[in-house]
C-alpha cells in the first residue's frame, strides 16, 4: 500500500459539522440532541480523509497456529502460541490474489491492538476477540489453552476479529491496523509511542461518571441496559447449552454398550445371531457420531460468545458518553457557580455562601481595588470557561452522533449474524436427526432379519 | 411306557398360526388371516403385542432372503405351517378392560378375560370372566403343579413397592395387562397346556374362588409322581443337549440382564438430557424479550426446542413401559426355566439311583422292579416334554425379541421424525426477512 494512512490523532479530533447553539446554553439544551435520519454515511472523520489508503479488495487470513517457546518480561520461559496473519490483495482486473504480507502474531499483541482501538474510537463498538481461556466447557471439552481444539478455535476467532476490523468503515482506515497486518518487528513499540495508555479514561474515572452523571442521553440509558440483558441471557443460554451437549453426549455413548452385548448375545444363538451383530454394529455408529455432532455446535457456540463480548464493547461505548455527558456537566455547573460568584461581587448582595463571603464579614471588607481585581479574573474564567463549554458541548454531540450511527450499524450487523447463526444451528440439528432416523433404521433392518 | 399322560404328546413342530391377529381384536385396520399383514410400522401401538403380529416363520424353515413384508412369501409360509401343523386354531384368549374395585377392605383392578373357543372342552362358545392379578397366580401354581414337565410362562412381578410405583396409574395398569394378555396366550398357544383343566376354570368359571375352596385334584399321573420326587439324588450324566440348555440359559439370562442394565442406564440419561431442555428452550424465549427483530426467530427455537423436548418425554416413556417389563419377563422365564431343569435332574438323578441300587443287588436275573421302569417313565417324558417346550421357547423367544428391538427402534425413529419436523418448520421462519416495524 503507497499511500499513507492518516495520523490516527488526527482522527481524534471531530470535524465541525454543525453550527452551535448559543454559547452559554443551559444544561437542558446539551443534551439528547439527537440527529435523527443524520446518519452519516462514511466514516466520522469524512472531510479530511479522502485520500486514504483503503482496503481495495484484501483478503485477510489467520492460516496457522503454531506453538512457540521464548522469554517473557521476566525472563521466564514461557509457551505460548503464534498465528499466521497473511494478507492477499485482489487485483480488480483478473480477481487473482497476490501474497502481500505474511507475519506471525500472538494474542497479547491482538489484545494490545484493540485496547489501542478502544482508546481511539470510542465511539465505536470495537469488535471483541475470542476469549482468553476457555471458558463454557462441557466435560469432555478441553479447558486447556494449548489444546489443539481450542488453539483451532481460537484461529478461527482471530481471523473473524480482523475481518471485522476490516470492514468497519472507520476502523479499516487505521494506520497501526495497517502496520498489524504488515509490519513485524517493532510494531508493538509503535503502538506504544502513540502513547495510547496515558489517554485511556481511568476506571475510577469512568465509575464516577456513571453514578454521577445527571443527565444522559435516554437512548444510551437504554443501551446500557440493554447490554446488559444481552450478556446475562447469552451467558446463561451457553452455560445450560454446554449441560445440554454433557448429556447429549452421554446418551448416545451409552448406547455404544449395546454393541458389545448385542456381539456377545450373538455368540449363543443360532438364527438370531447375525441380526443382533449386524445390529450392534449400529448401535457402535450412532454412539461414535455424536463426537461430530457437538464439534460442529461449538461453532455455533462461539458466534453466541462473539455477541456476548460485545455487549461489553456496547457498554464501553454508553461508559465514554457517561464520562463525556458528566465531562460537560461539571463544566456546566463550574461556569455556572463562577457567573453566579461573579454576580454577587458586582452587586455586592451575598446569596450563597462563600469562604471569601465569610471572611469578609469576619475581617472586614475588601478594598474596592481587590474587587474590582476579582471581578476581572472571573471575568477572564468565564470567558474561558464558556469557550470550553461550547466545544465540549460539540464534543459531546458529536459523540452521540458518531456512536449512534455505529450502535445502528452494529445492530443490523448482530441481527444479520444472529439470524445466521440460528440458522445454521437449526441445520445443524436437522442433520442430527437425520443421521438419528438412518442409524435406527439400519438398526431396525437388522433385527428384523433375526 | 406305562400309561402316558392323557394326552397325546405334543408335536415338536413349532408354532403354526400362533401369531394370527386375533379376530376379535377390534381394529379397523384388523386383516383376515393369510392375508396381506405387511407389519405395521407402528408395532407397538398395538394394545397387547400379540394383536398385529406378522405370520412369521417358524423354526423349521430357513427365514430365507424374502423379507416378512412380501405377501406372496407370507402366504407360502403360511401354507408350510399349514401342512407341518394340521391344526387350525380353535381358541382365542383376550385380556383388556382393566377397572377398579373399591371395597371396604380392599381396592384392587380386575380385568376382563374373553375366551372364544370351538373346543369341546368349552361348553360355551364364547366367556367373559373378571379376574385379578392373584387369580393368575392362583392359575399358575396350579399349572406348574399339575404340568411340572412343562415350562409355565411368568408372570409380571408380584409385589410393587408401595411408593415408590403407583399401582393405580394408567401407565402401570396397561403394562400389567399386556403381560398378563402375553401370559394367557402363551398358555392358549401351549398344545398341552391350553388344555389343562385349571386353565379351562380360570377362563370360565363365574366364581373362581368357589373353585379355588373345592382345591380340584387334577394333577397328572405323570404330574402327580414329578411332585413327590424326592431330592438329594446326584446326577450322574446330564445329557448333553440338557446341559447345552443349561449354560445356554445361564449367558442368555446374564446378557439380557446387561441389556436391562443398559435400557436403565439410557432412560437415566434421556431424563437428565430432558431435564436440561426443559430449561434450555426457554431461555431463548427469555431472550426474544429483548429483542426486536429477532424476537420471532428467537421463539421459534424455544418452541422448537420444547417440542422435542415432549418427544423425548413420549421416548422414555414408552421405553419404560414397554420395553422394561418384557425384558424383565424373559429373565424371569429364564429363571423359571431353570429351576424345571433342575427338576428334570432330579427325575434323572432319582432314576439313576434306583437302577444302579438294582445293579448292586447282585441277582441272577436282575428284573428291574416296577418302581425303577416307573422313574424311568417319569425321566423320558419329562425330556420329551422339555424338549418339545425349549423348541416352541426358542422359536417364541426370537419373534419376540424380534418385535422388541424392532419396537424400541421404531420409537427412537419416530422420537427423531417429530424432532426433525419442529426443526425443519422452523427453517421459513427464521430465514423470513422481517417487515419494517
């Protein structure tokens, strides 16, 4: 790719879009804004980023996995496994596909990838990964990282997450998501020279925020709600499907041991002899089918996780218009106090309570020169604290504005996947039972030649 | 041989027309004899297992490659068992109608025995008595008494743990008559047995309890002499094809026990699998609340899930009922199998005693007393007795373990056919683009 991406701070910043409203807007006016059917159509950032390098038509795959041994921060060593990421450009004019770039990547630098995704956009639901340890285990399913199982699963999730990424209309433009793809060594010092951390919102931060905040957008209340459901129902409806495929699972092993005594019953008897084998040998195939059938649920499985680890990016999303909303209220009710202060010095009346207020009565009056002084600096306060509203004022339509048209986008997204996934699961039992109907009529076949 | 029992013995063929659909057994779909009773695919529902039998081959003739469902072959077995026979059936033996009695001491089920008959044993055409359970024991004490050369069907468990099975439930009930149904046609279909005059009573008497009281002395001579065989003789030599019944019984009541072992084992599972459904399905419907689009879709699948769920509740069900009991039949026909060879033993060892007592008293002229060729009487008629009843067992065990796989296959058949049509009417629905709300 020639061309360069743009610097991902500038991405940061908003593009003035509308026109403000007056400038010391109480607090009703800034909220629940809502630009209802102003759903932008490219990217948030739209004015300045026309020469991007976009993705023409690239391919991305996570094609291996492979387990690695090295040194960790502590000098330890440690296993762990890499991923192959390769990426293959289309050429328009034949659809072939040419190699580009291949490099390995391990999990932590994915995760290191999208917290700086997260920190970023936060106005965007950032796709999630697949979990970090396997959690959802019915019995003979494999808890263990290094499980083959479980590593191919994981590939799988991977490559979902950068194909994801890739076809967000926002987050594909990324630079350092670009240098994921195509950059090897000294990506990770990259990352962290954007200095991303320092700009994370702190947890304390954003927990303030949430329970102080006054006024939030309703749409996001909602959300916030809704998320949680979402995660609560999913995180149920795994736990009891993984009960389900334990007793599946033991059912059908069970009726393997008809096979061995159908053989052994075969043994004394004359006529009834070759139907009850044939039979047995039946029933020794439907016990080993289930192995297939449940490998093929956990697919299903793993798209019900994805969705269930975004209801946490869903949240993330409602937490930053919290911290932001509360931002502009502070700010709000600080210019409010200094207005008010600035007030009662002019007309001399004390309304509220001051520390100054008490002092003066206690030792006596200011000079005039010391109020005239005062006056002049709230002045200057409120000058600057006004200017500071107005844009984080704008900040914060700007954000519901730009989540909101992601919140939308996502929802078609999850119906569509969701709807999929239901789909393909609803194929899935519909083979079972076929099988279920062959196996026994087979079986019934073979004992009615007894 | 000095006087044989008052019948003539049986013929060693097997059975003739012993599963023909009774008659009288009331459905639509009943056909005559001979002719086109391709099996049913629903074997099972019939009300008593012997109902909609298909004629099926005897022991003698090689099953072949023709399957049962072919009418022409069907009729040429037919006439085989026609010619090897020579009888036609000429009694018909129903148990249905179960219904409770409520009396001051008691509360117990009597069910209604209808017997056609052109035997002349019969003086009527046709009864209809109400017996209970403890009448057919009566019945069959009193046969293995007064037949005890022959093998005595078994009867559905005694003593139910009170508690623990209700002994008044629908299900409980029906179970209990079909065994009993299979337990008189049994006898019905013995050549010596259906003419035992107990038997006759038990079907036609309108005061079975009167007849109980008078304790009719019916036994046999052969009977009579088996009872008061003294034990403590040792066997000598068990034939071989006595001792090959013998281990044959042995691993046959070992392997079903396994079976039932393992029915158990799958029904448990099946129940806890059910129980996880139960609270499966319901949290996609907990879900669709949330939802908008999705919420039809969502509660298509817990009604789906539901759905399967019932057939999985109708599977276990009918294995218990049905395929349990008949299970637990056999191993009981084994045991009681057993203890008449051990009889026959007995007869044997006693037998030997007596002859080889002769041999050591050293007579010129060794006549052998009356009483020695009177065991010996007594040892060869209980072999051919025995002998001719393991056939007709043999034979009866393979149709019904025939109709009892082929049973329980058809129930899992069916349990995945209802299943595979919740999920396949689904399909629309999910896929079904949603309109603007």
């Amino acid at each position: 790719m020639e061309q360069a991406a743009p610097d991902p701070e500038r991405l940061l910043q908003p593009a003035p879009l509308e026109p403000l409203s007056h400038p010391d807007a109480g607090l009703e006016s800034m909220v629940g804004e809502e630009t209802k059917g102003a759903r932008d159509e490219g990217p948030g950032d739209g004015t300045m980023t026309e020469n991007n390098f976009s993705l023409k038509k690239i391919e991305i795959s996570v094609s291996e996995a492979e387990k690695r041994t090295g040194r960790n921060a502590m000098n330890m060593q440690e296993t762990y496994t890499a991923y192959l990421i390769e990426t293959r450009s289309v050429e328009h004019s034949d659809g072939q596909s040419v190699l580009t770039d291949s490099l390995w990547r391990r999990y932590s630098e994915f995760e290191l990838l999208r917290n700086y995704l997260l920190v970023y956009y936060p106005h965007i639901v950032v796709p999630p990964l697949p979990e970090k340890r396997a959690e959802f285990v019915w019995h003979k399913l494999s808890a263990d990282n290094m499980d083959p199982d479980f590593v191919e699963r994981r590939r799988i999730g991977l490559e979902n997450f950068l194909l994801r990424v890739a076809s967000h209309p926002i987050l594909c433009r990324d630079k350092i998501f670009y240098l994921f793809l195509t950059q090897e060594g000294n990506w990770k010092e990259t990352v962290n020279e954007t200095g991303f951390q320092l700009k994370a919102d702190s947890r304390l931060k954003a927990l303030n925020a949430t329970f102080r905040v006054k006024n939030p957008d309703k749409r996001f209340i909602e959300l916030k709600h809704y998320s949680d459901e979402l995660q609560s129902v999913i995180s149920h409806l795994l736990r009891v499907r993984a009960r389900v495929a334990d007793r599946l699972y033991g059912v059908y092993k069970v009726h393997g041991n008809y096979g061995r005594v159908f053989s052994e019953w075969s043994a004394i008897e004359k006529e009834m002899g070759d139907g009850l084998q044939s039979a047995g040998h039946h029933m020794d195939v439907y016990a080993s089918s289930i192995d297939d059938i449940l490998e093929d649920e956990e697919h299903y499985a793993d798209q019900l996780k994805e969705y269930l680890f975004y209801a946490e990016a869903l949240r993330a999303v409602c937490r930053k218009h919290e911290l932001t909303q509360y931002d502009l209220e502070t700010a709000a009710q600080d210019l409010a106090a200094k207005k008010q202060q600035c007030e009662e010095l002019a007309t001399g009346t004390v309304r509220t309570f001051s520390l100054k207020g008490m002092t003066t009565k206690l030792f006596g009056q200011e000079t005039p020169e010391q109020r005239e002084a005062r006056i002049k600096m709230l002045e200057e306060q409120i000058k600057e604290g006004e200017q500071q509203l107005k844009s984080k004022n704008l900040e914060g339509r700007e954000f519901v504005k730009n989540a909101w048209a992601d919140i939308e986008r996502f929802k078609e997204q999850k119906n569509h996947d969701l709807k999929e996934a239901l789909i393909s699961y609803a194929v899935m039992q519909i083979s079972m039972c076929k099988k279920g109907i062959q196996v026994w009529t087979n079986a019934k076949e073979c004992f009615s030649k007894m | 041989m000095s006087g044989g029992p008052p019948k003539a013995l049986p013929s060693t063929g097997p059975q003739s027309l012993r599963d023909m659909p009774h008659p009288l057994a009331g459905s639509s779909s009943e056909e005559a004899v001979g002719g086109d009773s391709t099996p049913s695919p629903d074997l099972l529902t019939a009300r008593s297992f012997g109902d909609k039998d298909l004629i099926l081959p005897n022991g003698g003739t090689p099953a072949g490659t023709a399957s049962p469902a072919s009418s022409s072959s069907l009729l040429n077995r037919l006439q085989l068992d026609d010619d090897m026979d020579g009888e036609t059936r000429d009694l018909f033996v129903t148990v249905d109608d179960p219904k409770k009695h409520v009396c001051t001491m008691e509360t117990y089920i009597t069910y209604r025995i209808t017997t056609k008959s052109t035997r002349v044993e019969f003086d009527l055409p046709e009864y209809s008595v109400r017996r209970r359970y403890q009448d057919f024991d009566w019945l069959r004490n009193k046969l293995e008494e007064s037949q005890p050369t022959h093998l005595i069907p078994p009867l559905p468990e005694k003593f139910v743990v009170k508690g623990v099975v209700d002994r008044f439930s629908e299900e409980f009930v029906e179970t209990r008559r079909k065994a009993l149904d299979k337990f008189l046609k049994r006898i019905t279909d013995h050549p010596v047995l259906s003419f035992n005059e107990h038997f006759n009573v038990f079907l036609t008497a309108k005061d079975l309890n009167a007849h109980k009281k008078q304790g009719m002395a019916l036994l046999t001579r052969v009977g009579e002499s088996v009872k008061h065989v003294a034990g403590g003789y040792k066997l000598r030599n068990r034939p071989l094809e006595f001792a090959a019944i013998g281990e044959y019984l042995d691993t046959f009541a070992l392997k079903l026990g396994t079976i039932d072992r393992i029915a158990q084992r799958i029904i448990k599972e099946e129940i806890e699998y059910l129980v996880e459904l139960r609270e499966y399905g319901p949290v996609y419907s907990t879900w669709s609340a949330l939802e908008a689009e999705l919420a039809e879709p969502l509660e298509g699948v817990s009604a789906c899930i539901g759905n399967c769920s019932t057939a999985l509740e109708e599977l276990t069900d009918d294995m218990t009922e049905d395929f349990l009991p008949v299970l637990r039949e056999y191993i009981l026909y084994s045991d009681s199998m057993k203890s008449v060879l051990k009889k026959r033993d007995q007869v044997q060892a006693e037998y030997e005693a007596k002859l080889e007592a002769v041999a050591l008293r050293k007579e010129e002229r060794p006549k052998v007393p009356a009483d020695v060729e009177k065991c010996q009487d007594r040892m060869e008629c209980f072999n051919a007795d025995l002998k001719a009843d393991m056939e007709r067992w043999q034979n009866n065990k393979r149709q019904d373990f025939r109709q009892l796989l082929m049973g329980m296959a058809d129930k899992n058949i069916q349990y995945y056919e209802k299943c595979l049509m919740a999920w396949e009417s689904i399909i629309p629905l999910l896929q079904e683009k949603q309109e603007a709300k």
